[in-house]
C-alpha cells in the first residue's frame, strides 16, 4: 500500500493538480457540473459521497480495534468517544483545523510509529526478520506467496488503490485550497515521499509479528494469524512487544492518524454536499451564513453515519478498499474525460455510468453480501461467499471509459452533422471543455465565485 500511495500521489501531481487548480474549482464534481449540469451531477456525487462515508466507518474501525486491544477499552466507546473529538474540532475550526491539526498529527505519527519499532525488533521473543522473510521459521514466512488463481484479485485491488485515489474528494481538497498551481504539484509530490517513507514502520511490524514466538509472550499460543486476529496485528505486538509506556505512544500514532483522516473525510463529504447539491438544486440563493450551517450538519450526518458502520464489525482493510472501489469504476472514468477528452458530453457520460455501474452490481460484493450475477473466471466459492479472482473492478471501469468516449464521439458526429436534428437532443450535449468558475442552473459560469478554499476555511456562524 506504499506502493499504491506514491503512485496515486505522483498521478495526481503530474496529471490532475494543474487542470483542477488553474481553474479555481471548488469541488471535484465543479467540472462535471459546468459541463454536464446539475441532474447528471447528483447520479454521480452519490458514489462519492457514498465512498467518503465508508472511508470514515474504515478509520473508526481502525481506532476502535486499536484501543480495544492496548487500552482493554470497549469497541462502542473508543469509537464513539474518537468520533465526537473529531466532529467536534472539525465543526470548530473547519479547513483550518484539517491544516494545522495535520501537521501536528503528522509529526506525531512519523516519530512514535519509529519509535516503536527498535523495541519490537530487539524484544528477545522475535527473530531476525532477515532469516522468516523467506523461510519458515516459527510461522510461515512474512514475505507471502502470489498464488497464480490470485493474481486478478492483487491486479485489481492494487489499481484500485492506486487509481482511485485521484477521484477522492479529499485529495482534490486539499489541491484546490492550494495557494497556486506550484503549490497543489508540489503538495502531490511531497505526498508521495511521505506516505512511503510513514508506511514503512507498519511494514517491519508486521514483519516482526510474523517473526516472533507468541508462546514466549504474555500472549500466548497460538499466534494472531491463527487466531484470525491478523488485522489487529499492530495493536497486538504494540500491547505484548514492547513497554507499556512504548505502546502507549503507538496508541497515540493511530488515533493521530485516524483524526488527520477523518477531519478531512468530513468536510470533504460536507463540501460536496452543500455546493454540488445544497446550493445548486436546493437553495439557490443560500447565504454564506447559511451555507456554513449545512456544512456543519452535514459534516455531523456523515460522523454519525459512518460512526455507525464502524459497529457493523468489519474489518477497517475491506472498508478502505470498498470506498475506494465505488468512486475507482464510477467516478474515475468520469473525472479522466471531462479533463482530458473535450469531445465527452452527457450522453456519454450517462452511458458511462449506466455500464460502469451495472457491471459493478452484477460482479458482486461480499462485503455488502450481495451475490455476483456475473461468474467471470476463476469466480470461487469461499465459507459460502462467491469471490471474483477476475479484475472484474478494472473491467468496469475501462468499459465505463470506453462507453463515455465512443456514445460521446457517436452523439456529437449525429447531431453536429445534421444526421439527427438538433431538437432531439434533449440532453443539451456539451462537447467544449469544461469552463472554470461555477455554474447557475442553466449553465452559465459565474466568475465572481469565491476561490476554492474561501467556502471551508471558517465554519462559524
């Protein structure tokens, strides 16, 4: 997941952050609204609001594991009380608090996740991680093995990761609120090195967790991994590898991530909602004050929400991939033509969703417990729950992306050719590019709208 990540951030510093930025967008549907209007906009902000939801249940999962472990505290509390912190300071202090918090939270999580690891590495239960990466020793070996039947199953997830990160709110957040273009690049770029170079520790954990003889500590046999306790593996060896006071700061590495990410997941989810929807098909004339009050009720509908999911039980790696999922075969596609393909239009657009949706549906979702329709090779029956090995996720989002560019090239020759009459498009096809500013309701940009960080930085009433 390093991997993904430098790959996702370096996308998006070379390929996204200078067109969203030059054109002082506010949020990333702006573009799909300018171009496509506001109908077609709302079919697609549900998939990304949908993904920000679960991206919020992901981290309180995370949390809520965490601390049950170290802290012998409840679930149900520990994500309730992470929960209520986060909203609470997000409401307070909006952009301003994801900003300055981030940086506080970031040196944090980089200092006491190292910190942790000489501990982990040097307790006497643990071999050297060198001599189990390959070869099993007291478990198998941390370095796994890519069975043949899995390869469609990593192909997808890892694109998934590494693709659909670029049609996240979030990261087009934090771009758009950018002084200048330059700054937006270099924030991609310097995202890149750092989300590599923090996962690293979580890597040597892992590593000394499969390394270690559990027999030898307060744990017992047998290990975590037999258990089926894999996924709360860093708590676990920070709770019986390392001093109380040592793991204690590990504990204060996770929450610190959990509220960088979810302050940001919040107002992302809220931004979307209050100008994409709110102000465009609700209330038009919507006053700044009343603006900021949406945002605070929809910054708390979304807490509480995905506060909820995180109780359902799930593991937060299934709801981390599953957010990004929805937006990678919907909205990915979308996002790449109406920046880089001039001549897409509604109808493509329309059709594009209509493939990339249905083909999700039909592949099934085990998490969601709902059935594939679609047995694509290598379709396997595990604990009564169909799996697709099949890049079947990939597949939906290419053919979303073909169908958006050949319905829109179609559409465009018929009308524009006089092959079809002008009155029957109905749907108004736009093929120019999408124009920077923000749109009324029947299209026209208006370029007195606020610059892109203006809306989030205060909150207040």
């Amino acid at each position: 997941m390093p991997v993904d990540y430098l790959l996702n951030f370096l996308l998006g510093g070379i390929f996204f952050a200078k067109p969203m930025r030059e054109k002082e967008y506010v949020t990333m549907m702006d573009p799909f609204q300018l171009k496509y209007g506001n109908i077609l906009t709302s079919a697609l902000l549900i998939p990304a609001l949908i993904g920000d939801v679960l991206w919020v249940a992901c981290i309180m999962a995370s949390l809520g594991g965490t601390m049950s472990v170290i802290l012998d505290l409840s679930s149900f509390y520990s994500i309730c009380i992470s929960a209520a912190v986060a909203i609470i300071y997000t409401l307070l202090g909006g952009m301003l608090s994801v900003a300055y918090t981030d940086v506080i939270q970031l040196i944090f999580i980089f200092f006491s996740l190292w910190l942790c690891v000489p501990f982990l590495m040097l307790n006497p239960a643990s071999t050297d991680i060198t001599l189990t990466a390959f070869n099993g020793t007291l478990q198998a070996p941390w370095i796994g093995k890519l069975e043949p039947d899995d390869v469609g199953l990593w192909i997808d997830d890892f694109l998934i990761l590494s693709l659909g990160g670029l049609a996240i709110q979030a990261m087009h957040q934090r771009i758009l609120s950018a002084a200048s273009t330059k700054d937006a690049q270099v924030i991609c770029f310097a995202a890149a090195g750092f989300s590599s170079i923090m996962g690293i520790p979580s890597v040597l954990i892992g590593a000394v967790a499969a390394s270690t003889d559990w027999n030898m500590t307060s744990y017992g046999s047998p290990s975590p991994y037999d258990r089926g306790e894999a996924g709360k593996i860093l708590p676990i060896a920070l709770q019986h590898l390392t001093p109380s006071y040592i793991s204690i700061m590990g504990i204060g590495a996770v929450a610190a991530a959990v509220m960088s990410s979810m302050d940001s997941c919040l107002l992302s989810a809220a931004s979307l909602f209050t100008n994409n929807i709110y102000r465009t098909l609700i209330r038009k004339q919507a006053s700044d004050r009343e603006m900021h009050r949406v945002i605070k009720i929809s910054v708390l509908v979304v807490g509480l929400v995905g506060m909820g999911l995180a109780f359902t039980g799930n593991n937060a790696l299934a709801f981390w991939i599953l957010s990004t999922d929805i937006v990678y075969t919907v909205i990915f596609p979308q996002l790449v033509c109406v920046l880089f393909f001039p001549m897409s239009n509604t109808y493509g657009a329309v059709g594009g969703y209509i493939v990339g949706m249905t083909l999700r549906l039909m592949s099934g979702e085990p998490l969601l417990y709902l059935p594939p329709v679609i047995h694509f090779p290598g379709c396997r029956l595990i604990d009564g729950v169909y799996v697709q090995h099949f890049p079947c996720r990939t597949l939906a989002m290419l053919l979303s992306l073909c169908a958006i560019i050949l319905i829109s090239y179609a559409t465009s020759l018929l009308f524009e050719n006089g092959f079809l009459p002008k009155r029957w498009d109905v749907l108004q096809a736009r093929t120019h590019s999408a124009p920077s500013g923000s749109a009324d309701e029947e299209g026209h940009v208006d370029d007195k709208h606020p610059a892109a960080s203006d809306q989030l930085l205060d909150t207040s009433c």
